[in-house]
C-alpha cells in the first residue's frame, strides 16, 4: 500500500508538469494552429540557465527571474523567425521544421556554452530529504510542492482566460482570426502574448522537473514534451482543463505502469493512451469538434 501511494503522488506530479507544458502548446495552438516542437528547448534553457546564475554566486529569486524572462523572451523570438514567416504561405507546414530546428539549436548553443553533461540544481523549494508521512508512506514534500504550484497555476491560467480582456481576445483568435481582426482585436498582441506566457510557462514547468530530479543537460526537454502534447491531445488541444486531467492521467499511468511491471513498459503508456484517445474521442476528453466553413 506504501509503495501504491508513492507511485500515485509521483504521478500526480509529474502529471501536473505535463498539464503546465500543455497548456503553453495549448496557447500557442489556440492563436496560430501551430504546435511549438521547440518548446522542450526553452524548457531546457530556463533550467539551466537558472542553474549556472546560482553556480556563479546570484540569488535564486533572481535567477529564477532571469531564467523566466529568457524563457519568455526565446519563445518572442521564436514567433518572430519561425512561425510567423510560415504561417504568411499558404497550405505550409514549415512551422513543423522551423519550431524543431529552433529546439535542436537551442541544444546544441547550451552544450557548446555549457557542456554536454548534466550539471546539479539547486534546491529551490525543498531539499530532496524533505518528506512527509501520508497513510503510512514517506513522500517527498518536492513532489507534493510541485503538484500544488502546477495546479494553483493551471487553474489561475483558466480563470484569467475565461475573464480578463486579453483572454476574451485569445478565445477570439481562436474562433475566428479574420472576425476577430475585423472587430478591432489586436491579433498580433494576443498572438505574442501567447507566445510570452507559453513561454513563462515553459520556463516554470523546466525548472520544477529539474528541482526534483535534481539535474539538468542540454538534452532535457525533448522526451517530456512529447508526453505534454499526449497530454494535450488527450485532454483535448482547447481545453485548461482537458490538459490538467490528462496530464493527470498519463503521470498516474506511467508510474504505476513502471513500479508494478517495468520502466520500460512505462515507456508504452502515452503511446497506448494516445492510440486510444484518438480512436474513441479524437477531440479529446474535454476538447469541441471543430467545425470548417466552406
């Protein structure tokens, strides 16, 4: 029973990261159609940029801060070279290519900076000996901690969406990007606006993965990205809430999935469960049909 509680509080963790990268690939989504492959990247940069500010002597409160505004700052960039000149061609899938050798760059500046092994974290919210009992079982206050911030800000991103201004025009975008121009929507600000707090987002979600495994490498990124955007997909891709419950659901699954069979087969779950969502509910749990017009 000890161990089961373990395995589902870990999950439930790094369940809360997937959903927190899935709601920056959702933002992005929602006001470009474009799905950002280098976002595994920024997560990356963030980390290990707040990483070598701490190594060098700067406080952690500001290394934080200058790891989240690089995070937001990359992803501007990013809009600005590698989405928003292929979007302009009709019928392009550029993006996918240009948003992917954004990441591969990223990788390869931060290994050629850095070098190419993992480098330590430091202890941000709690030390990894930190822990607490829950119904018999020692867990660690990293990963409750971890669970709660990316919770608390997944469900304030929902709340902000649904009733401030500039969330009114990303649902706007969304719908109708033609309509929204023509009722005076700023859609080029909604659109880097997007790309900003995706960004911040990346940068958050980098830097709490690296808090609990307790290292960093230039190649960090990739691997849960891919498991964002299962997460996304099986949540639904418009949906805050579609991207907690299934981000939620693969965390649980991967882990119990790899404490009671093996790691490799947890390996399996996001591609057995995204066969499935696709199968049964193609828009996904909590996602809408989109309709075409013609």
């Amino acid at each position: 029973m000890d161990f089961f509680i373990q395995m589902v509080v870990s999950g439930l963790s790094v369940g809360a990261v997937y959903a927190l990268v899935a709601l920056g690939l959702n933002l992005t989504f929602w006001t470009t159609k474009v799905l950002n492959f280098g976002q595994g990247a920024v997560m990356m940069a963030a980390a290990m940029v707040t990483a070598m500010l701490v190594s060098k002597g700067v406080s952690i409160l500001v290394a934080i801060g200058v790891a989240l505004a690089a995070a937001a700052l990359i992803l501007f960039i990013v809009e600005l070279i590698a989405v928003s000149p292929m979007r302009k061609l009709p019928g392009s899938m550029g993006w996918v290519v240009s948003t992917l050798g954004v990441g591969i760059f990223l990788q390869g500046l931060a290994s050629w900076l850095f070098g190419t092994q993992a480098v330590a974290f430091p202890d941000v919210l709690f030390s990894s000996a930190d822990t607490v009992e829950l119904f018999g079982a020692y867990i660690s206050v990293q990963y409750i901690a971890v669970f709660i911030i990316c919770v608390l800000i997944v469900g304030l991103m929902e709340l902000f969406l649904r009733r401030s201004i500039w969330g009114f025009g990303v649902m706007a975008v969304a719908h109708d990007r033609e309509l929204a121009s023509l009722l005076g929507i700023p859609v080029r600000r909604v659109v880097i606006g997007s790309f900003l707090v995706s960004g911040l987002l990346a940068g958050i979600a980098g830097i709490l993965v690296s808090q609990v495994s307790g290292t960093v490498d230039p190649n960090f990124g990739m691997h849960l990205l891919i498991l964002s955007f299962v997460a996304a997909v099986v949540g639904g891709m418009g949906s805050a809430a579609g991207a907690l419950v299934g981000g939620l659901t693969l965390g649980i699954m991967e882990k119990l999935v790899g404490g009671y069979v093996s790691p490799a087969a947890a390996e399996m779950v996001a591609f057995i469960l995204l066969v499935g969502a696709l199968t049964i509910r193609p828009q996904g749990l909590f996602g809408k049909r989109e309709t075409v017009k013609v």
